[in-house]
C-alpha cells in the first residue's frame, strides 16, 4: 500500500513544497527589490552631506570673516564689574570672542584684526583698571594699538598713568582726547608738557618701521569739546559753536607748542 500512495498535487499540478520554495524566492526578491528601491529614493532625496572646514577657505575670505565679527562700528570698553557677593573685580566683558580661542591659526590670524582695527575707549575711572593689565601685562596686543579715546573725569593721576600706559602702544596711531580731560590742565603750555612725552615717544617708535614726520603724529592728536554738547539734543548751537572754536584754538596751541620740542 505505501508504495502504492502518490504524492497529492494541487490544481496547476505543482507539489505543495514547491510551491512554498517559489514563494519565499518570490518574496525574497520583492524585498531586495524594494530596499534597493527605498536606497536609491534616499540617495536622491538626500544628498551626501560634506563636512565644511573654515580653515579650507582661503586666507582672504577667513580675513574678511574676522574684519566682519571684531571690528565694532563703535569705541570698545573693557568694563571690569564686580563679581556678586564678593569684592573681586573682574572683567565681565572681555575682548577674547569665541572664534579667537578656536585654534592657534586662527588666533594668529584674527587678533591683529580685533586690537589693531578697533578704537577703544575710557570713559571714567574704573576702566582704566580694565585698560591697564591690558597694556601691562600683554604687550603684544598693546603693540598692535592703533586708536585710543580718552574722555574721564580728569584727576592728575589718572591722565599720568593713562599717558604712560600708552607709551607701551607702539602703533598708536589716533589718540582722541575729551575736554573732560584736557581742560583739566590751566593753559595748552601745562597741558602740552603733560602729553608731551607720549608724544615724542610714539614718534620714535613709529619711525622706527616707517618714514613718519613729526607732523604725521601730531595729526593723529585730536582734541574734543565737552560730550554733553556734542552728543545733547537740547543744547543751544550757539553753545555749541563756542565750545568748537574753543577746542580748536586750544589745539592748534597745544600742537604748536609740541611741533618745536620735536628735534
């Protein structure tokens, strides 16, 4: 009887086993068929992403990117404040943006931008103490200086230790002075033997590197009148005009007076 049994068929004539063997390779090539697909729609859909590397510009470009983050279109400060609950003063707005600590070329590259396309400003007191370890302790910066303004409530120790804190500014270039600090001093003679030195010392160490005339330094000296009337929108022109003429004369004075001290 057992060699008698035949094996059962289905209706199209194919065993069971096989049928279930084509159906697996069916599905099997469905499913490479369609990841295949779902690859190619991703590639397509999503292109390959490339990492973009700063440092691949070219030096140029990497320039005009610092020139547009350090240089302000306004003076900068260093404001020192004091740190909550204690009497530590430290210095809560610095001048090392992020992009400056990202490398040492970048570094290299970037600081001459901040500290030499920059004007920075003291306008009392206390940032003088922001100003001075600046000057003291990093003479490499100090060096890259070109712009200084200077407008305080005037004591005689403050402008003495601001004026020779600068002479450490070999490339100093434009010293802008306030009335607040200028009128401190009786007449343009006391005043001229005061700025004197810095003067005569920012000339030496510019001729050094280029031909600079005795003028060419006293051009970068500008005189200022008082804030208050420049930047005052209720203040009378006539006001105005008189604290003008009156910075002028005290200039063109003070610079004659320096221009024969120049040997």
């Amino acid at each position: 009887m057992a060699a008698g049994r035949r094996k059962h068929k289905t209706n199209n004539g194919s065993a069971p086993g096989k049928r279930r063997a084509r159906t697996r390779k069916s599905t099997s090539a469905n499913k490479q068929i369609s990841n295949t697909a779902d690859s190619i729609t991703s590639t397509v859909d999503r292109p390959e992403e490339k990492t973009f590397r700063f440092l691949d510009l070219p030096t140029e470009i990497r320039l005009l990117v610092y020139e547009h983050l350090l240089v302000a279109n306004t003076s900068l400060k260093l404001r020192p404040e004091r740190k909550p609950y204690t009497n530590v003063s430290y210095t809560k707005y610095g001048l090392q943006p992020s992009i400056i600590a990202t490398c040492q070329l970048i570094y290299l590259e970037a600081v001459p931008i901040l500290y030499g396309r920059n004007e920075f400003q003291v306008t009392n007191w206390i940032e003088i103490c922001g100003v001075s370890p600046l000057l003291n302790r990093y003479r490499e910066h100090a060096n890259r200086i070109t712009a200084v303004h200077l407008d305080f409530e005037a004591r005689e120790a403050h402008i003495r230790e601001m004026f020779s804190l600068l002479k450490g500014c070999k490339a100093l270039s434009k010293l802008t002075i306030g009335r607040a600090v200028w009128s401190y001093y009786e007449d343009a003679e006391a005043f001229a033997k005061a700025i004197g030195p810095l003067i005569r010392t920012l000339y030496r160490s510019q001729q050094k590197k280029q031909d600079v005339k005795p003028r060419d330094v006293l051009d970068g000296l500008h005189l200022q009148g008082w804030t208050f009337l420049r930047s005052g929108t209720n203040v009378s022109p006539a006001l105005k005009d008189m604290d003008a003429r009156e910075t002028a004369d005290f200039a063109d004075e003070v610079k004659n007076l320096l221009r024969s001290t120049f040997k």
